[in-house]
C-alpha cells in the first residue's frame, strides 16, 4: 500500500480533520475558519482525495502575520488554509512513526512523551555532574534557512512514495501572503504549520547523529540546542566543529551574536535559569530559577486580565485567570518559585478586589454593598464616599477583610502558590535519561 493511500485514509482524515479543529488556529487567505471544516470535508471528500491521487492538488498561498517575540523584534507566522492544515496533519500523523523510532534520546521537542521539563532536567543533570562549560548555539532564522533539496532527500530515504513527496513539496515551495504581496519561497519551512515540528526535526536528526557519534553530552529542543562539556578549551574546539558541520552539511548558519560557551550562571534554556544551591552538601551544584523576562511577561497578562475597564465578568475574570495561571505554572513548576508566588499571589487578589470595586460603581451601591460584608454602617457611609483611589482601597483594610480569601475562594479563585504545590514535582518523579 502506497503512503498517500495511508494518508488519504477515511479514519485519518477524520482524525486529522478534528485535530485541527481541536487547535483552532486563524483562517487562512480563503477566511474559511475551522467551524467550517467538517463540513467542508463531508461534501467534497471524493474530489478533495481524486485531486491529490492523481497529483492536481495545489496548495492556495500561505498568510503571512508577524508576532512580536518579545524582544522588540518580530517572527513572521505563516498561516495555512484550514484545509491544508487538515492535509499536513494527516501526513504527519503517517509520517511521524517512521521517522520517530529512530529519532535521538536528547531531542525533546514536538514529539510524543516528550517535553520541556525533560530537557531542563536533562541539561541541570549535565551541569551538577560537572560539565558546566556550555555551548549555547542558536540558529540565525532556522525555520527560514531549511535548505528544500536537502530535506527532500532526506525524506526520501523513508517515503518512496512520489504522489506523498510532491505534496509535502508543494507545501514547502507555496508562496507566502504578506501585505497584500505573493513572495517566492525557495527555502525554509513555514513557522506555524502542523507539518513544520517534524519536518524540522527530520533535519536536525542528522546534528543529533553527529554528536552522538562524538560521544557529547547535548539537548536539543526544536532549534534549540546546547553541548555540554568539561573544560572551556574543550568547548570551544567543538563549538568550532559544530559550526562547520552546520555550514557545510546543513546549510545553516548561528547566529553569533546569541550562539557562545557559558558559564550556567549566564545560561538559559527554555525560559529558564540556574542559580547555586546552598543546602549542606551540595557545593557546586545549581537548581532552577525564572528567567526574569518570564515573570514579567507572566505579570503582564495577569494585568490585563485583571484590568477594570476589561468588559469581563467576574466569572470569567477568575476562569481566564486559571488557564493563564495553570499553563505557565505548570511549565515551570521545576523552579524555585515559592517566594515570588506568594508575592504575587498578594498583588493578584488586591487586582482582584479593586475590579469588585470598580464594578460597584456608585457610592451608594458601594455602601450596601459593605453593609451586606459585615461593614458597620458608618464605616460603610464614609469609604463609600472616600475620595482614595480604586487602588488604594483595593490595598486597605476595608476590603482585605470583608472581601476575604475565603471569600474569594468560594468565587472560583485559586491561588498561584495553592495550585503550584498541587504539581510542583520531586524531581525523582521525573524520567532521566542516562548519560552517555
């Protein structure tokens, strides 16, 4: 049975075709949205599969949108059609267990079982056994340089199947949609598209071959990669090396102003930092902080949940909070971050109670309202009518006793520091790989 028949499967494509109503995503340049897609498919699923057989499916250009990547620099996003985003992952969904068995150990990225924290607690394994001379190499634009005659062939090597590698080629060669302008691409993969995570590790499995071979210690997540080693002059030799094998045999380049050794005190890895530990016993050895800029991009949503102008019930307020909150805890429940959550979580309650305020609007309102939280009449006519600011109140004994954690709590509201001790784990609990 040929791969394109595989992938043109009814069950696959189902299956694919809720995957990526599952991950929502924008329209692309048709404005067809994911709503719209099963629908799409039960009526034009033998035209849609008899046009890829027979190899007259052409993919409709890419939308190009650039997000900020939080360093006053922009990413550009390429966004395709729902249908095609239905069509890669059903491609992948084949593709993927043919490539993945063979994929290295130290390669954490977009692969199943696989995650960030085994990548931290990989590379903080690396430096407590003494290889704290770090390369740190990042790749200048890699989604944007991945060479197309490259990973063509190397794609060949597990698909012979011609109809399937035209289509991924097409995927790769379709114009990209920016400003109202259709730009030529003769390189790179699209940011953005469910077939680019394993297309982007079938190229760099070819790295993780090299260093392997070398015998070096390394963890690579997507893109990211780092080589771990003993002595500075050690480290240099193999950066050196590393970048050559880059040039020559991927045709990528580092970038030189990010790519260098480290020391962990000024290494990060996927947002995340290394600080010495103190505890007896333990000299030399490094545990887990935030990067800085995390905390505050984390601070920085909080705040606009939490804004009072927002139009949002407090309902909702609090079920937006828990994703927020959730997500970003639970990908760094590996750090130290007790102190800095209980700090927060103070801060995040006194938001919460000046949006209460807020809402209560008039004087009047808000003096029933006291009344009702167990207010003494006159105290209740007097901060009703206080001329202090929203935030100020908010921050007062007036509202920190009458609107209560428990209080809050019986509202929905979850403390940061509460759901951090439900997942922050025993870092034994987490699979280590050996080191080889």
């Amino acid at each position: 049975m040929q791969t394109i028949d595989l992938v043109l499967n009814a069950g696959n494509l189902t299956h694919a075709c809720h995957e990526a109503i599952r991950n929502k995503g924008a329209a692309g340049v048709d404005k067809m949205s994911v709503k719209e897609l099963k629908g799409y498919l039960d009526k034009n699923r033998a035209y849609l599969t008899d046009q890829i057989r027979h190899g007259d499916y052409i993919p409709q250009p890419i939308r190009g949108k650039e997000i900020s990547k939080g360093n006053g620099k922009m990413r550009l996003l390429g966004i395709p059609t729902v249908v095609d985003r239905m069509l890669q992952q059903a491609v992948s969904r084949i593709i993927m267990p043919r490539f993945e068995y063979m994929f290295s150990v130290y390669s954490f990225g977009f692969r199943p079982e696989r995650n960030t924290q085994q990548a931290v607690l990989k590379s903080l394994e690396y430096i407590n056994s003494g290889y704290q001379h770090i390369v740190d190499i990042d790749l200048k634009g890699f989604f944007d340089e991945v060479d197309h005659c490259l990973l063509m062939e190397l794609l060949y090597r597990k698909i012979k199947c011609p109809t399937t590698l035209q289509l991924i080629r097409r995927w790769l060669r379709v114009p990209i949609l920016q400003d109202g302008k259709l730009t030529k691409r003769r390189k790179g993969v699209p940011q953005g598209s469910p077939i680019s995570p394993i297309l982007s590790n079938i190229i760099l499995h070819e790295l993780d071959m090299e260093l392997e071979k070398r015998q070096l210690r390394f963890v690579r997540y997507a893109d990211d990669f780092s080589i771990y080693c003993k002595t500075k002059q050690e480290a240099k030799k193999i950066g050196n090396s590393v970048y050559v094998f880059l040039r020559d045999k991927l045709k990528l380049s580092i970038n030189r102003e990010k790519s260098g050794i480290r020391r962990p005190l000024d290494f990060k890895i996927l947002g995340y930092g290394f600080v010495p530990t103190y505890r007896k016993g333990e000299k030399g050895k490094y545990q887990l902080v935030v990067q800085e800029k995390r905390w505050d991009s984390f601070k920085s949503k909080l705040k606009e949940i939490t804004r009072k102008t927002r139009p949002m019930s407090f309902d909702e307020r609090i079920q937006k909070l828990k994703e927020v909150q959730r997500g970003w805890i639970n990908n760094f429940r590996l750090a130290s971050i007790h102190e800095k959550l209980k700090e927060l979580d103070g801060w995040l309650r006194n938001r919460l109670r000046y949006c209460i305020w807020h809402h209560w609007k008039k004087s009047e309102r808000k003096r029933k309202n006291l009344l009702r939280l167990g207010v003494n009449p006159d105290d209740a006519y007097a901060w009703s009518r206080s001329r202090m600011g929203g935030w100020a109140i908010a921050q007062s004994p007036i509202l920190r006793t009458t609107i209560t954690i428990d209080r809050l709590e019986k509202r929905g509201y979850e403390a940061l520091l509460t759901w951090y001790l439900k997942v922050a784990p025993h870092l034994k609990s987490y699979p280590l790989f050996p080191i080889v």
